[in-house]
C-alpha cells in the first residue's frame, strides 16, 4: 500500500503530465509510482489476422509479449449468422480466447442474410433476425465466464452501419434502435446467455450536427440508451486521427470530454453514476511534430481520473490510419509502461 504523501506525489504528477502534453511518454515522472488507485484492465482489438479462432491465442501472446501483459479483453466482430456454438469458427473463436486468459468482447453487427439495407431496426424489432440471436444466445450460454457484448455500436454515426439513425428513419430511430436493442438483450436472457454481460457503445459527440448540441438533437447519444435494465457497461468510442477525419491533433480528453464531444464522458458518469464505464475502442494516429507515446501517457493520465472507468480496449490495427500501439518507438515505449502498473490487470474479474 502507499503512503498519504505518495498517493498525493501520484496525482501532482498526472496533473502534471495533463499540462505538459505533448511530451515524450517514456521519460515522464508521472510512471515512477503505479499510475491506477484501482484495478484497471486493457484490451485490443488485434486485427483481422489475429482474429481467427486458429490464430487469436498466438495473437494474444503476441500483444502480450509488445507490452508486457496479455490483453484482459480482445475485442472480435460478429454479423448475427455468426455460430457460437463449439462448432462455429465464432465459437471457436470465442471459446480458444477465454482458454488464453482474455475475456471476449463481441461488437454486434446487426446485419444478417436477407436483411435490408434500410430500415434494418424495424425489420429486427419485426422479429425477422429471432431465430438467429436465439441461436447465438445458445452457442454464447455454453461459454464459460463472462462474455461482453456491444449491439449495433456507433449508432449515432454518419458511416455505413445499416443501423445507424440516418439510415432508420432519423428521429424515429433511437426509439427503434432502444426497442432492438432490448430485443437482442430479452432474446438472450430467455436463451439462458446469463454470461453475457451488455454494452452500450455510442461514438463520441453528434457526427450529424458537427458541433455540440446535446439532448436538443435526435441523433445525441442519449436518446439511443437502452435503460438501464439492459445495459451491463458504458463503451465509447473515439479516436485522434486528423489525416483521417480533418480537424486539429487532439488530445485524449478532447476526444472523449471536450465541447464538440458532447463532453461524452464526464456526461455519462453524471447520466448513469451506477454503470461502470469501458472505452469501447480508442487509438490515435502518428502525426508530424506530435508524439504519439505522450498522447498515451495523456489518455491515461485522464482515465485515472474519471473513477467510473475501469477499462479501455485499444484499436490496435492498421485501418484508416496507423492505429497500431507499435507504430514508433515512443509509443510501444508508453504503452509498456502503463502496462507495468501493479493495478492493471490482464485477466477481468
């Protein structure tokens, strides 16, 4: 345990670390003394390769070997005629995860064979995707321990997911998207997929309205949240990636709580102060005259002080841009570092 004085040395030194930003992450005081009071868990996505119920337990040691700790969640995507029994490659897949230590975190593509394009919602609040979510629910029930689970992620985009509220009739769409959602959850509960535990994953701000306009617009992520009832986790999603999406090089905590994000994560914790929070994906890109290993040491810095997040899952793959935790030195560096900390864990609960 620490000291008083300690804990008071490790909270001047995030503050510090905050106002110095950039910097370079591998040389910062802040990682003399264990950055998290609590327990803290990290995962990844760690690419399609790795993926693949034949390949993700040589990823996961891969991962684990790059930064010192196996991922405690790996995060995988699933379209809903996906098989998660023990036959399935989805079950394969998931099953091969948890035998290598990670728990699974299943980002929930609401397509499936025969689904429309448009109007995706109402043909799954139709019950036209039940018997495939009863079948997934069955081959998910057989998994031992806990399996995460983000439906229809990234709701309140602008980007092609047949679910997102443009596509589902625009301010009719969250209360459709809410209905599907508690579909999906009521479909697994009777199936008897206690163990699988429910994310509600918005991106950060209102990519409709370009600037911050809160509960005033119909696509705020607000109104797209199932009830408290049918959501385990909160899972934002949010990245600094200015070649990718234009706009200036941001910090961690102008991504997820500055004004044109809706101050999304400050907003949650005061929304919900009884629903635990697990950044459901974040990455930032390499720029010029940036350093990418002290925007790491930043985001942490600020997860430590929002006590409401107890875990973070990092996109971990080339896509948009170079988003991979081993994209330089400095940043494979501040990641190792972070890693290091007692109180992040590499296995969940």
């Amino acid at each position: 345990m620490f000291s008083h004085s300690a804990r008071v040395r490790a909270a001047a030194m995030a503050v510090l670390a905050l106002a110095s930003f950039p910097r370079s992450a591998h040389a910062d005081p802040l990682f003399d003394a264990p950055l998290f009071n609590r327990p803290f868990y990290i995962g990844a996505y760690l690419g399609d390769t790795d993926t693949r119920g034949e390949a993700v337990e040589s990823g996961i040691g891969r991962f684990a070997r790059m930064v010192g700790k196996r991922p405690a969640f790996v995060k995988t995507f699933h379209d809903l005629d996906v098989d998660f029994s023990d036959r399935g490659w989805g079950g394969q897949l998931v099953r091969r995860t948890v035998a290598a230590g990670s728990t699974p975190y299943l980002a929930l593509d609401l397509r499936f064979r025969g689904a429309p394009a448009r109007g995706l919602l109402d043909a799954i609040n139709a019950g036209r995707a039940d018997a495939q979510l009863a079948r997934m629910a069955r081959g998910l029930a057989g998994v031992r321990g806990t399996v995460l689970m983000a439906p229809g992620w990234e709701m309140n985009g602008r980007w092609d997911y047949a679910w997102q509220g443009i596509y589902n009739g625009e301010a009719a769409a969250p209360a459709r998207y809410v209905a599907a959602f508690r579909r999906i959850v009521t479909i697994f509960r009777r199936e008897g997929a206690h163990n699988v535990k429910w994310v509600f994953s918005p991106n950060v701000g209102n990519p409709l309205a370009r600037r911050s306009a809160g509960p005033s617009h119909w696509n705020w992520y607000g109104h797209y949240y199932p009830g408290d009832a049918f959501v385990d986790y909160l899972g934002p999603h949010g990245y600094n990636g200015p070649s990718v999406w234009g706009g200036a090089y941001q910090t961690f905590a102008t991504v997820f709580n500055g004004r044109d994000s809706d101050n999304i994560l400050s907003d949650l914790e005061a929304r919900y102060p009884r629903k635990q929070i697990i950044i459901g994906e974040f990455a930032s890109q390499e720029a010029r005259g940036f350093d990418k290993g002290a925007w790491i040491n930043e985001a942490f810095a600020t997860l430590r002080q929002h006590r409401n997040v107890i875990g973070a899952i990092w996109f971990h793959t080339r896509k948009e841009a170079d988003w991979r935790i081993d994209s330089s030195r400095a940043s494979v560096e501040a990641f190792r570092t972070v890693m290091r900390d007692p109180n992040v864990r590499d296995s969940f609960r």
